[in-house]
C-alpha cells in the first residue's frame, strides 16, 4: 500500500478537543456571567426555581429515611416525657388531695374551737384575679403594673399573692390598672412570723440582693435557722395570716454589734408569674379602732368606783 494512502488522524479516543487552559478560562468566564446575571439582572432566579420545583419530589424522597429515624427517636423521647410527666402529676395530684383534705380538717376543728371559746369567725377575705401588664419604668425599684384598678373594687393596700406566696402590695391606684410593689423593692417591708419558732419579725426589701429580701433587727443569739419558713403575722391589718413569703437562705450571726443578718429567699418568683390573686386589706373586714379621745373615757369609766345605788327615802322616778 502506498505510504501516501494511509490515515494519519488520530482515532477517536486518543482526540482531545480544546486544550485544558481553554476550557478553564471559557467555564470561568460562563461563571462569571452567571454570577453578575444574577446578582445585576437576576437572570438565573427563574431558572433556580425551577431546578427547585423540579428536585423538590426527590429531596422529599432522600430525606423520608432521615425523617423516619428522627421522627421515631423524637417520638421515643416524647412518649417517655410524657410517661414521666404523668407520674409526676399523679404524685402532685396525691399530694395535694391529702393536703386538701387536711386543710378542710384543720379547717373545721378551727371553726369549732372558735365556737367553743367564742371567737369572731375567721375572716373572709376576698380575692379577684389580674393580669400583670407591665414592669414599671423606674429602673431602681421593683414594680408592675395589673389590669385591674378602682373600677374593679381594687384598693390601695391590696395584697397580690400568686400560688408561691406573697408578690407583693397594691400601692398606687388608678381607674383600670394599679401599680403593685413587689417584696423585693428597697421601700417594701412586710411583718413575718417564723412557723417553726413562732418568733415574729419584719422582712425588708434589699434591692439588688441576691435573696430579695432581709430579716433585720433580729438578735445574735436568736434561735433562726437556714431554712426556716417565714409567713405572714397578720397583725399589720394588710396580709392575712399564714401566707407563705419567704425562707431563711442565709444567716450570719454578727456578735460585735449583737444583731444577725439574715437574708432571705422569696418564695413567689415575680419573673415567672402571669396571673395573680389581688386580695382585699384585712383592715376593711376588722372593727374600726376606738378613737383616742373613746379609748380614754372607756378606761377611765373601768377604773372608776361602782356607782351607789338610789338614796334613801326618795322612790324612783
């Protein structure tokens, strides 16, 4: 065969096309375009929308194994949660019912023995619930605000209490809202009774302490504990007796100046709370207080001789 006649091409598979470099600098200046397409004239949004649309069914078919096994652990979890929650509440719910029970007990004794030593009934004291609205603006004391003002029947003086124990106290008024201190404010105080010792004391607000409030005016050598409960006295013609308001946190018996500090940790936490019970003062439903002028004529006439009877020889009238 003549050397002329022969095909000197390479065969298909050994053809490269375009060199490398070439390609490079055509599909990065296609980038290129691409990019400023879409950043200036936003060319390449419909196209990535429909690329979306169309690879939408097959995202949703890779992730169903994915969301099989999260779904089921995530279920696993919850359905115990849950399982444990329900023990819980069934615990509490136990708890509560033979709590319950006792306080209608006591209740009841209390009634007789105040029948039998002729005591006044014990007080009724109303209660309306509120919303809080708001946090007052000053920012160096501790005040909200709740939806309910003179219009409702509230009055300045109220107690606010939630299911913890003592929130506060109504101290300014107005036609729908009121504006209630609470414990933790530096110009709140509240007289407590310690429920182990019986000891009766006043609690005061402390600003920026961590406990919120403090026992002052108590003794070194005073029999106080971490831990004890502190409740309302009653006896300020405000709060009704027995409402929790605090525990003893800390107690630092200081012999030099024979006072202890004591500081203590509120039992209604004024962060977490919603709702509330605004009760009437207690002073509403007590008999008013013999004026000064009464009580002194009433004294005089007990410590007065008994009056003689008629004179002789002369009848009645």
């Amino acid at each position: 065969m003549p050397m002329g006649t022969l095909d000197r091409t390479p065969p298909p598979f050994f053809r490269q096309g375009p060199s490398a470099l070439s390609k490079l600098v055509f599909f990065s200046a296609l980038a290129l375009f691409l990019m400023v397409a879409d950043v200036r004239f936003k060319l390449v949004g419909p196209v990535r929308q429909a690329l979306a649309v169309a690879l939408l069914p097959l995202q949703r078919a890779l992730a169903v194994p994915l969301e099989i096994w999260q779904g089921g652990g995530a279920y696993l979890q919850g359905l115990q949660a849950a399982q444990a929650g329900q023990r819980a509440a069934q615990a509490r719910l136990v708890a509560q019912s033979e709590r319950a029970q006792r306080t209608e007990q006591l209740a009841q004794e209390n009634a007789h023995l105040r029948a039998l030593l002729g005591l006044r009934p014990a007080l009724k004291i109303r209660s309306q619930a509120a919303e809080l609205l708001y946090e007052a603006a000053d920012p160096y004391s501790r005040k909200v605000v709740i939806d309910r003002g003179a219009a409702q029947g509230v009055a300045a003086g109220s107690p606010v209490i939630d299911e913890a124990g003592v929130l506060g106290q109504v101290t300014r008024v107005y036609p729908h809202t009121a504006e209630v201190t609470l414990l933790a404010d530096k110009d709140a105080a509240i007289p407590v009774l310690d429920a182990r010792t019986l000891q009766r004391g006043a609690a005061f607000g402390a600003g920026g302490s961590p406990g919120g409030m403090e026992l002052r005016f108590v003794s070194a050598n005073a029999d106080i504990r971490v831990g004890d409960p502190l409740v309302t006295s009653g006896l300020d013609g405000v709060y009704p007796p027995g409402l929790a308001v605090a525990r003893v946190a800390a107690v630092e018996r200081r012999v030099s100046t024979g006072f202890a500090r004591v500081q203590l940790a509120l039992q209604a936490n004024p962060d977490g709370v919603r709702q509330v019970l605004v009760l009437d003062p207690v002073a509403l439903q007590l008999p008013p207080r013999p004026a000064p002028a009464t009580a002194a004529a009433a004294a005089a006439a007990a410590s007065a001789p008994t009056a003689r009877g008629p004179r002789a020889g002369k009848g009645p009238k």
